[in-house]
C-alpha cells in the first residue's frame, strides 16, 4: 500500500477525510465529513500523490527564479503555471524546498 505523508485532506473543505478507523486497504472508501465527496482509498492515495508532485514543481520552479533574479547570466524563460485541475483530495504536508 502507497504511503503519503502528512493527512489526507479533501481539496474543497480541507477538512481531514475519514475512513475506517482499523483495517484501512487500498479498498476502503474514505470520505469527507463536511462535503462527503468520498472514493477509494488508492485512487485518493493517487489524486493526493499527483497534488503532492505539481505542488513540488511549483515549489522548484519558484526557488529556481529566486536563484536566476539574482544572476545576470541566468535567464528563466518558461514559468510554471498551475494546473487548472482541481484536486478532489489533497495533503497538508507540502514538499521541502
Ligand atoms: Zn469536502
């Protein structure tokens, strides 16, 4: 079974989802109390992983043009723009950069 760090937050309310308390599998359905938009544990696992590495992109890209507005021999010329995708679920655990 996947493993992401952090809690599983559903993306419009972030409010921490909730599914079994014991014998969670990548079968269990999860959902969000507030909203209850709910699915399958290892397609939220999914979801949250591809949140997680656009979030990182994002995070690198930002870094990258802090370094290059410093330097007159760098010059970045292609800007990460976010996705449109709206993420059903998401982390509160956000990369290290
Ligand atoms: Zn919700």
């Amino acid at each position: 079974m996947s493993k992401v760090e952090g809690t599983i937050l559903c993306g419009k309310c972030k409010v921490a989802i909730s599914g079994p308390a014991e014998g969670l599998t990548n079968e269990s359905i999860c959902r969000c109390p507030q909203c209850g938009q709910e699915g399958r544990y290892d397609k939220i696992i999914e979801e949250v992983q591809a949140y997680f590495t656009d979030t990182a992109k994002a995070a690198l890209d930002r870094s990258l043009d802090r370094i290059a507005s410093g330097s007159s021999f760098i010059k970045v010329t292609q800007h990460f723009s976010p996705s449109p995708r709206e993420y059903r679920f998401i982390t509160d655990k956000l990369p290290d950069l």
